[in-house]
C-alpha cells in the first residue's frame, strides 16, 4: 500500500471515529456505521467499500447486524475476525434490551411482550422455542430459549411445567418465531398451544398466550381467541 493512500485511510478512519465521539451516529448513514465497526478489525485498509457492499447484500443496517458470520465473510475483506465482532454487537444488544425490558417494562400485554421477543428470536434465521416464566406480581422470574421446531420432542409439557414448579412461577408465556416472517399459527401451533393450556390447568400453573413472531409482525393466539 502507497504511504499517501495509508495516510488518506488513517486520516479518514480518525474523522470517522471522530465523528462518533461526537454525535454517536447521528448523520451517519448505514454503510458509515458498518463501516466504522470494520475498522477495528481491519488495520490500514479502507473499509468504505466493504461497508457499502454489506449494506447491498443485506439491504439494510438491520441485515447486517443480524447475517451470520458464515454469510458476513462472504463480503470480500470481511474476515473471521470482523464478522464475530459484529455478532458479539447483535448478543450485546440482546443483553441490553433484555435487562432493559425486565428492568423498566412490564410485560403485560402482546404489545409489550412483541418489543422483547422480536429483539430476542424475531430476526433468528432458524425456528426458536420459548417460554416466560413469571411471578404472582407479573415479573419475570427468567426466559428459557431452545433452537428446533416446534413439535412434540422439543416442547414437551413435562419440561416445561418442571421449570415453572421449580422457579415458583405463577403462569408462563410460550413463544416462538416463524423465519419465514409470516406469524400465521399452523395446525402443529395451534395443537401444540392446546396442549400445553390443558397440562397447565392440571397442574395450576396457566398458559396465558402463545405469541408467534417475526421482525415486524406478531401473532397471538390469545388475541384470535385460540387460548
């Protein structure tokens, strides 16, 4: 690499960084912000290029920051390194909207429960199975995530009511997400919710909603009136 062009990086790297320090990302547009975060992870080079092509591929800063690491280095120039930094900002972001929600909201309604979910499994490229387990006083005790599909091995009543027993949870909410981005339930959604409501009227313990998620939209059965 010729000095004049290293220098012409350093120096645009420093105002980029700059920047930030002083507004955070107001005014930056999508490939700018991608673009500082290939920064860290990329010495010398110019990472303008590679932050637009990320946002091409991806369509858009959300894209990105949800793609997967095999999917990230398929951008030339975004290696290993970069593409687990970039999934260790979606986690973190997980982490905080999580502490967030338990912390400031209460999860009282579809609503309020969507804004948390969609964070956590909406954008998930593969199907996720949850459950939330809350107290006598509507908060929550913890969430329990698994990764497959919904059916019977995976969402079995007898795991999920132990959980609730042994935590002293007062009623759950299950919930999973549809990759596909319709929250439409099907029949083994429907079949499964049933299910779970009866188990949980044998034991004391109620299902109160089976919410259904994409990115943007939501599902709940309670609300069509299948629970």
């Amino acid at each position: 690499m010729k000095l004049e062009q290293l220098k012409n990086n350093n120096g645009h790297r420093k105002r980029l960084r700059q920047r930030f320090l002083k507004s955070g990302f107001e005014g930056f547009l999508d490939y700018e912000i991608i673009e500082l975060l290939l920064t860290f992870g990329t010495p010398m080079k110019d990472c303008k290029q590679m932050g637009k092509e990320a946002i091409q591929k991806f369509r858009n800063l959300s894209g990105v920051i949800n793609a997967s690491p095999d999917e990230l280095v398929q951008i030339k120039g975004i290696g290993e390194s970069n593409s687990i930094f970039i999934k260790v900002i979606k986690e973190i972001n997980k982490l905080l909207t999580k502490e967030k929600v338990e912390q400031d909201v209460r999860l009282d309604s579809p609503d309020a429960l969507f804004n948390f979910l969609k964070e956590k499994i909406g954008s998930e490229k593969k199907e996720h199975f949850g459950v939330i387990f809350f107290d006598t006083k509507h908060n929550i005790i913890f969430d329990d995530v698994s990764v497959g599909v919904l059916n019977a091995s995976l969402v079995h009543p007898r795991e999920i009511f132990k959980k609730a027993i042994l935590n002293n949870a007062s009623y759950v909410i299950v919930t999973h997400n549809h990759p596909s981005g319709d929250p439409t339930p099907s029949d083994e959604d429907i079949n499964t919710t049933k299910r779970l409501v009866e188990a949980g009227k044998i034991l004391g313990i109620t299902v109160v909603d089976h919410l259904i998620v994409t990115k943007h939209r939501y599902v709940s059965l309670k609300e069509i009136n299948l629970i």
